[in-house]
C-alpha cells in the first residue's frame, strides 16, 4: 500500500476529500498538511468591505450553506485519520514545512486546494506529486474555474482535472479528467459539491492503482483557453451566473447534453473510467 502525505486546505470540502481518501482505504495516509482561511473567498470579502447583499456576498453564503449540506455529518463523524498539521494560508512553502515533507519521503504527494507549490518540493517530487484541478483544463486554468464555464452558460466545461503537478498554473500532464453530473433543478453549488464527492472517489482510486497508470495523450492548447483571474470574480460576473440559472441553463444543457460534451472532448484514462455511477 502506498504512503501519501495530501496538501490541502481548511474548507468543508478539503476537510471531507483528506478524510474520504484515508477512509477509503486506498493507501496509507501519513499526513495532511492544511492551509488555513486567510485568502478563502469569505476573507477577501470582508477585507474589500463588500456589501452583505451585494451578489458577491449573497454567492459566498450560499456555497458555505450547500458544503455544510453536503460534507458537515461526514466531516463530523468521520475520523480524522490523515494526522493533519494546520498552517497559515502560504505557509506550505516555507523551509520547515518542505523539509519535513522531504523527510516522510511518501511515495506520492496529492494536493487539493493547496497554495501554489514552489521549489524545491516539486523537485523532490518527480512524477510522484498530484494534484486536482477544479476545472477541466487546458480549456479553463487559473482561479474560479468552475465558477466562468457557468457564467459563460457552458456547463460542459465544468468538471475536475487530475493532473501531475508542476510549476505552471494547472499546467501538468493530465492523468485523468471528469465532467460534472448535472441534474433538473440544480444549483452552482450542488453542481460543485457533487462533483467534489465525485473527485474523492476518482482521486482514492486513482492514488490506489498510480503504479498501473500509463502516460496519456496530452490535448492540444485550444485556441479560445481563458486563464481565470480572482479578480475576474466581480458583482457583474456574479450576477450574470444567477442570471444564466433563472434563464434556464440547465435545461438548455439537459436538452442537448451529449452534443454539447462531444464538442469538449476531455482524457478519460482507461483504468480510471467507470469509476463513477
């Protein structure tokens, strides 16, 4: 069984993903190491003094609501087996942090919603660090990922990418990709948090069978790829995704779902496909 240390956050869905992987039973769970609140959208919120009713805030409160829906009983219930060390938003790149990951020497590293990791960690890594990007790339990289595709009215863009990670802004070779499973009537956020229970299974199988996982054929960079900024996260973008919703966005997609899936073809690793229902 494989020794991994996960490199995450503090979030109700980093909290439920660490702690499904080590219940899974997938690989032994040595350490979790997770950052803390500082730079979440709720803090960033406060110190810009955004209006409490203003979209922004209104969105920021409903996704806190729907994660507690979806992951508070297990994250309460569940045991905190992955023998987490909690830090300051940052601070995994610290000397002391990078040495005493260099030292457990897992066999892999797996991140989700961590900082962006500097040298040397990735070094000391080589092939041997993942991570899941919240976005299907190279279509969507960058911040808020599956946030745009929905306020640009295309959900066949939203999905997760599993990925070796490296220096670049999610741009490591892609192990594996899924799309988000869309249902009448639903939300942004139960559309996400489906899809992070989805990732926890993806992500346990995938750690679980890394030794038997070939290279994959690597997609071409689309020419229309859109690199997401936080601060492309305004009142104007916000609203326009309400709008999107109220105007039907999900039915229009229901009704034309597999051509509009064909037309963003995403990797699908064989030994990682109908992983889910």
């Amino acid at each position: 069984m494989k020794s991994v240390a996960i490199l995450t956050g503090a979030e109700p869905r980093h909290t439920f993903l660490r702690k499904a992987i080590a219940a899974s039973g997938c690989c032994d769970v040595v350490r979790s190491y997770c950052e803390g609140l500082e730079q979440s959208l709720e803090a960033r919120l406060e110190r810009a003094d955004a209006p409490g009713e203003g979209a922004q805030s209104v969105h920021v409160a409903a996704r806190a609501r729907s994660e507690a829906d979806f992951f508070a009983l297990f994250n309460h219930f569940a045991e905190d087996r992955p023998n987490p060390v909690f830090l300051p938003k940052g601070a995994i790149n610290e000397a002391e942090h990078t040495e005493a990951i260099r030292q457990l020497n897992p066999d892999l590293l797996a991140a989700f919603g961590c900082s962006l990791i500097k040298e040397p960690l990735i070094a000391a890594f080589p092939r041997r660090f993942l991570n899941v990007h919240l976005g299907l790339s190279p279509y969507y990289r960058g911040s808020g990922t599956n946030f745009f595709p929905l306020v640009d009215g295309k959900p066949e863009y939203v999905g997760a990418t599993f990925m070796y990670l490296d220096a670049g802004i999610d741009t490591g070779d892609i192990i594996h990709q899924i799309r988000a499973r869309v249902f009448p009537g639903d939300t942004p956020h139960q559309i996400g948090n489906r899809l992070i229970g989805d990732v926890a299974v993806v992500y346990a199988r995938l750690l679980e069978h890394f030794g038997a996982l070939e290279p994959m054929d690597q997609p071409d960079m689309p020419a229309d790829a859109r690199l997401c900024r936080r601060d492309d996260f305004t009142e104007e973008a916000t609203t326009r995704l309400y709008t999107q919703f109220e105007d039907g966005l999900v039915e229009r997609y229901l009704a034309d779902e597999a051509a509009l899936c064909a037309a963003v073809p995403i990797v699908t690793h064989p030994k990682l496909a109908g992983t889910l229902p």
